[in-house]
C-alpha cells in the first residue's frame, strides 16, 4: 500500500511531465472552459479552426484599446510577412513582383476581433488542412505551409527578443527568408519600436501550437539583425563569354547563365584585358550582394579578382590575377 507521500511525489511527477499553457486572459480561459463543459456533458465539440492569436499590450495600450492606424499597420506587416515566408519557405521565393496565388490562399489570414483587460487581441483564422473525410484514422493532422511559416518566424523572434550571446545569429536565418520576408519584419519591428506596443503570437492548428513575443528590445535586436543582412560579400567563379573591353566603361561578361555582368576593375588591369576580349573565360570576382529595406530588392556588384579563359570545357589556360589597388602589395 503507498503512502501519501508517495503517492504525491508521484501526482508531481505526472504534472512535471505535461506542458501546461497558461490562458493568457479571461477570453481564452473562458473558451478553454466552456469547451471542456461541453465535452464532459458529452456534446460534440467542433475543431477549433488554425487561428493565430494577436495579442497587442504595452505602454500605448492602458485599456483595451488601440489606435487605428498601429493596429492596422501592425496587422498588415504580419500579414505581408506571413505570405512572404511562405514563400520562401515552399522555395518560391522572389525579391519584388507578384506572390504566386496558391502560396497567398495558403497564408491569408482572416480577421475576428476580441477585447480583453489591458490588452487588444485579435484572432486571425488560418487555412486548414485539406481533409476528404477519406482518410485513414489518426492520419490527420500533418504539417500546412502556416505551420512552417509560424515555426520560422517565432524561431526568429525568440533569439532576438532572448538576446542571448550563446543562440545563433539570426542573420544567416534572415538571409534565407529573402528580401521580401526581411523587408516586412523591418516594418514590423518599426511599428513595435515606434508605437511602444509589444505583441503575443499563438499559432494553434491541428499539428502544432506555438507562441512568441516580439517586444521592443527584441524589435531592436532584429533590426540590428537586418542591418547586417543588407550586404554580403562572396567569392564566386563564373564561366562565360567577355563580351566588351575598355578601359572607358566596365567590361561586361555574358555569363552561360544568361545575364550580362559588369566587371569592376581599374584602369590598368582593364589594359590588359585586350587578349580575352570576345574568349571563353571562367572569372574569380568578389561578389557583393545589397538589398534595398524601401523596396525589397537586390543589387550585385562583381569585382574581378583572377581571369582565364578557356580552350575546352576541361582545359584552362593563361590565368591572369587581377591588382587589386587597395592590396599594399601591388602598390
């Protein structure tokens, strides 16, 4: 026969071992309770729908109120920055331009406000998952392009909000995402800083539920985060045809990929590029790689570094190395 006391060291080891999410309000403890009513009394209870739950609170808000105007700018970001995970995430990711139709359905979110104490909560219903009826029993539940996107983004927001030297820097995760993405988590991070407003994230769906908050220190950290995103600097060699020489105007090479690359050099390295003009040719350049925070969009400049040209796909000839003109050594 147990003992109490071991009966409660065991009751502390079963509660030790189930995550418990606190309600963050009387709403959402109101609907935990009402659900779990009707449960016990043994009424069907409909699935609750993917919904992220917004909620606003900080200094700017006492009540349970919110300007417009940072309400729907707030909104706006998530959802712009939403969309444009998801695309990066399904690999369709593009700087500027349209988001593909399919990849805007599966990330729309729909609006259903809520008041609570000190705070403004908005619910924003996700797609769900695509069920026949067909399916196999506990089959369901997989994983929808919101819950990677949710998954990604509070990755982000966790290590900048913690601020803590020993986690990764989220700039090489930022770099992945694309321009789009970072462009629209910097007005995000704006509206946070400027509005003095922190907010809570919870995603709930079939497959997971997860939360973050991004309040204004992290909102700092990662627009420090993103400012270090917006150049990166790479070696890359590439293989293609020097199309012009001079020592005028940058020489061009037209790359086997198809666009046409203006090469920077100084005047005397230009010289003596006469040899390769109109030659197959594979160019060491130092690329730098800059994106706008305004518009999204991507710049490169290529340096070049070291250039051969070709005589066969397997054979290279006459390397020549390029001065660099800050190198002490070349001066």
């Amino acid at each position: 026969m147990t003992t109490p006391e071991q009966r409660a060291a065991a009751l502390k080891a079963k509660l030790a071992s189930v995550s418990l999410d606190v309600p963050r309000d009387s709403a959402e403890l109101a609907s935990i309770s009402t659900r779990a009513m009707l449960r016990d009394a043994g009424y069907p209870v409909a699935e609750q729908r993917p919904q992220l739950d917004v909620r606003l609170h900080g200094r700017a808000i006492p009540g349970h109120d919110v300007p417009v105007r940072e309400a729907t700018s707030i909104l706006g970001s998530i959802q712009e920055t939403v969309s444009a995970c998801g695309q990066a995430v399904a690999r369709k990711a593009t700087a500027a331009g349209t988001i593909h139709s399919a990849i805007l359905r599966a990330t729309e979110l729909r609006l259903s406000p809520a008041l609570g104490f000190g705070s403004v909560v908005f619910h924003l219903g996700g797609a769900s998952e695509h069920v026949t009826g067909d399916e196999i029993p506990d089959t369901t539940g997989t994983e929808t392009l919101l819950d990677l996107v949710f998954r990604t983004l509070f990755k982000i927001i966790d290590v900048v909000q913690t601020d803590d030297p020993s986690e990764s820097s989220p700039v090489e995760e930022l770099r992945l995402l694309g321009p789009r993405t970072v462009k629209h988590l910097n007005d995000l991070a704006k509206e946070i800083t400027d509005g003095e407003i922190d907010v809570d994230f919870v995603w709930q769906s079939r497959a997971a539920r997860t939360k973050a908050t991004l309040g204004r220190r992290g909102a700092l950290a990662l627009k420090d985060a993103i400012d270090r995103t917006k150049e990166e600097v790479t070696i890359q060699r590439i293989k293609g045809t020097l199309s012009t020489v001079s020592t005028l105007v940058h020489p061009q090479l037209l790359s086997d990929d198809g666009p046409r690359i203006n090469l920077s050099v100084t005047p005397e390295a230009a010289a003596n590029l006469g040899a390769y003009y109109n030659r197959r040719v594979e160019v060491q350049v130092e690329q730098t790689r800059r994106w706008s925070i305004t518009t999204g969009r991507e710049s490169f400049t290529y340096k070049l570094l070291q250039i051969e040209y070709l005589t066969g796909e397997s054979e290279v000839a006459d390397q020549q190395e390029i001065p660099n003109s800050s190198d002490p050594r070349t001066s």
